[in-house]
C-alpha cells in the first residue's frame, strides 16, 4: 500500500505524519523545540539541532511506531517556518542560527535603506510586496553590513524548507511561494530570481534553484538515508511553507477560499484569481502554476497565550486556562488588549508596535486578562479580514486549521469580531498532513480534488453579535493609533 511521509517544523513544535493512499493516518508524532530570543525583535533557530534533527527523530519515530518497511514510504514532503534566511558554507553547514521570519526585526533599517534606493512604488510592482520583517532580502543585507566575515563565507541562503531538502537530497532548491518572500531578489512578473531592483544584496548564484511544490526535487541519499532511516532513493519533494501546506490540508483549492491557522501566529492565505497587490497584505504565486494568493499574518498570537500562561499561570495548564477565561463575559469587563508584544506584521507593519492592557481595574482578575489577550488576537485577525474586503478579496469561505482550533474561545471570538463562518475540517494536524498530500500529488497518486475526501468538513462556528465587542472594536482600534507615538518613542 502507497503511503507518503509529511513533516512539518514550527515555531515551537515540529511534527510529522505518515498517511496512507486513501487518507488514512497510519502515525502521527511531535517533538517540542524552543525559539531562541537573544534580544527583543530578534527570534531564531538552530538549523541542525531544531530542523534537521527534528526531522530526523520524528521520521525514525514513525517509522517505528507504524512498523512499516522504509520502502513502502513513496514520497516525502516537508514544510517549515518561512520565509527564514539560514547562511550556510561551500559544504552547507550552517553560518549561523536560522533567522525567522516576520517576528524578527532585526533588518528594520536595511528596509528603509532599500525603500530609499528602490523606490516603496518600484518594489511593490515588481516584487508584489512592500518591504516589511516578513522579507527576506533586508536580512540578507543586515547579515552583510553587520557581520561581513560571515557574508563573506555564504555560498548559499536557504529558508528552513530548502535546508531540509538540501539534507535529505543534496539538491539546493526553493518553491516559489517562498521565494516570492525574499523581496526585493525575486520579481512576480516573471517568476524568478531578478538582480535589477538590488544587486549589491547578494549574487544571485547564492540563491536556490527555483521549483514548484509539488516537483521533485531529489531522492534521499545515503547519508540521508542512514541517519533518518528512509529508504535510499525515496522522491522528495520542492517543499513550502508551513502555512500553505497548512492550506491544502483543510482543502484551499480555489479563487475566494481562505485558511485561518491558529498556531504560534494567527496566518492567513486566500487563494485569488488575479494578483492583489497592497502594501498591507502579502502576495505570491500559489502553489501551482498560474494560480495567486493573498495573504496575511499576526505577530503574536499562540506565542502570546504561552507567554501569558508561562509569565502569569505557571500553575495551570491551557484547557483550565480557557474555562477560566470562559467565565470571564465577553468584552472581558472592559478590558483591551493590543497583542502587539513582538511589534506587528499586517496590516499595519509596524516592528515598533507594543503590547499593552489599557483598562485594568481592581475588579480584574486573571480569567478577565486572558480573555483580552484571545479577544485581542481576534479583534487583529478582523483588522486582517477589513484589510481584505477593501481590496475586494473578501473570502466565500474561511476553513480553520491548527492547533489552536482545540480553543473554542479562540474559535468563537475571531468569528465574532470578524463575522465571519468558519469551517473546521475532520483533522486538524495542519501542515504535516499537507505535505503528505502534497507528496502524494508529486507522485500522481492522487489528484487535487481528493483532499475532501482525504479531510471533510466536521463543523462550523457561526458568528455571533456581541454588543461589548461592537462597543470595544474601534476603540481597540483607536487604542493603536493613539499610542503609536508612545510606543516609538520607548527603547
């Protein structure tokens, strides 16, 4: 019986799935890792330890728990973290910790730089996205100005997908819905990696070999092989990120279809039929040739509610946590919170964004906070889905995928604040499960449409109307715009 191997590395878990033709999960597995934080705007990686090794301890783990003969695995497919920028060496050893993406801000100045010399307008045509923390080509310059002996040595820039297809295949390789994240070196209109708006940033050489997703990409090597346990030879796949490999899990095919993934970021992508270019949102090439998408994606959002639980509820742990915050009514007895706590992403792209609680009383407790942080995140995803409609993308239909599905507070407020359905598919692993769909199109034994029958609609949350957030929204809203200075002004 065919079956496909997904693994998936995220922000703070990694995990990985082996599925057999019809869709049935035959293994699933996780593995806890940490994001490094050196100093505030900054967040990190270990490519060898957090990535590859990852990988390498989920798939021997699968492969025990399921009993199957490596050989019966006929493709592997990844996804990870993106967009990242990991510097590796002639032999592709790793420079330094991978760099993550939107949540580092480390290259704030090396954007303005480049807005200066390209022009915001220039950029926004030819590479379909203005320059915000979510690039990767800023990082690559701060990685020159700031540490030339390193830059020096770079025989290659790789995001965390490519450096797993580099170690499983020797190949150095890129989709382009994650290279459309290296603004202002990959250009939209013709779908490969361009010199022309930046040259000085870094020869184009040092980029990967462009690929569609669901190409392949290579075959596991001997070294590959005797370290992770598949069999030598197994096709792998180009890879993506984890959000869209999120995406095709929960059956994303069409113009008008949108996934909202609750994970360590809120991350939104709608599949469009025409690019949509806006300086708030992000735009790449889909998947597959000819196809576009939109998207969009908080800063901190699960980070945020682990932060809260490590920082103010050590004693608990998440499911009575939220029966707590149920407690609390809505609109949390007039508390706001901005969960701007590692600046924001869209759709005001602002690095110097800080969290805040504005409200508190003595009649607070802690239930009331966490029900502020959710609603905070929820009222940021229904500045997302506003953003949207303005550009004339409103979704058809939003399907809800990830972890932080199991919080029905979650669920519930971003429906609300953002009245909007929300579908919930049968399975809800996420990008693991993506990608073994993914590997299974790479070898043609399924095609695009099987997904809903691979995963099919279980539930859906309807909105509500709230009077305490019909009250509280704008002036969430208002709460930003009036404290913007405030918080630029602080160190």
């Amino acid at each position: 019986m065919t079956h496909t191997l997904g693994i998936d590395i995220g922000t703070f878990e990694s995990k990985g799935v082996l599925v057999e033709g019809q869709g049935r999960i035959t293994a699933t597995a996780s593995r806890p890792h940490k994001m490094i934080v050196p100093r505030a705007g900054w967040a990190e990686h270990r490519a060898e330890e957090d990535w590859w090794g990852d990988l390498v301890h989920l798939t021997r783990a699968l492969l025990a728990q399921s009993g199957l003969d490596p050989s019966e695995i006929k493709a592997v497919a990844t996804s990870a973290i993106g967009p990242c920028m990991l510097p590796v060496d002639a032999d592709g050893t790793p420079l330094m910790n991978g760099v993550l993406y939107g949540v580092d801000t480390r290259a704030t100045d090396q954007i303005a730089a480049l807005n200066a010399q390209i022009g915001v307008d220039t950029i926004l045509q030819r590479c379909g996205n203005a320059l915000t923390s979510q690039q990767v080509g800023p990082k690559i310059l701060w990685l020159k100005e700031t540490h030339p002996e390193l830059y020096a040595r770079t025989a290659k820039v790789l995001t965390a997908t490519s450096y797993l297809t580099w170690k499983l295949t020797g190949q150095y390789v890129i989709d382009h819905y994650t290279a459309a994240n290296f603004s202002p070196l990959y250009d939209v209109e013709t779908q490969d990696w361009t010199a022309d708006l930046a040259p000085h940033i870094l020869p184009l050489e040092k980029l990967p070999r462009l690929m569609w997703s669901t190409e392949i990409a290579g075959h596991v090597t001997a070294q590959a092989a005797a370290e992770t346990g598949l069999a030598i030879g197994t096709p792998v796949t180009c890879g993506t990120i984890d959000a869209a490999a999120e995406a095709v899990s929960v059956g994303v095919q069409h113009p008008g279809q949108m996934m909202m993934m609750y994970g360590s970021t809120i991350f939104i992508i709608q599949v469009t039929a025409t690019p949509v270019r806006d300086p708030r949102l992000w735009y790449a090439p889909w998947l597959f040739p000819g196809t576009h998408a939109a998207m969009a994606g908080l800063a901190t959002s699960g980070t945020l509610t682990h932060w809260f639980r490590d920082q103010l509820a050590r004693d608990t742990d998440f499911p009575a946590l939220v029966a707590e915050a149920q407690a609390s009514p809505k609109g949390a007895k007039g508390l706001l919170c901005l969960p701007y706590f590692s600046g924001e992403r869209t759709p005001i792209h602002d690095p110097h964004a800080r969290g805040a609680f504005f409200g508190l009383n003595l009649t607070h407790t802690r239930a009331d906070m966490f029900r502020a942080v959710v609603e905070g995140i929820a009222a940021g995803t229904a500045h997302v889905l506003e953003t949207y409609a303005e550009v004339g993308a409103s979704p058809d239909r939003v399907l809800a995928v990830g972890g932080g599905t199991k919080n029905a507070l979650w669920l519930q407020a971003t429906s609300d604040f953002g009245g909007v359905p929300q579908k919930v598919c049968e399975k809800t692993i996420g990008a693991s499960f993506g990608d073994a769909f993914l590997a299974a199109l790479a070898i043609g034994a399924v095609q695009p449409a099987d997904i809903t029958r691979w995963n099919p609609n279980a539930s859906t949350v309807t909105p509500e109307s709230v009077p305490a957030y019909a009250l509280q929204y704008p002036l969430w809203k208002r709460l930003y715009a009036q404290t913007r200075d405030i918080m630029q002004a602080l160190p």
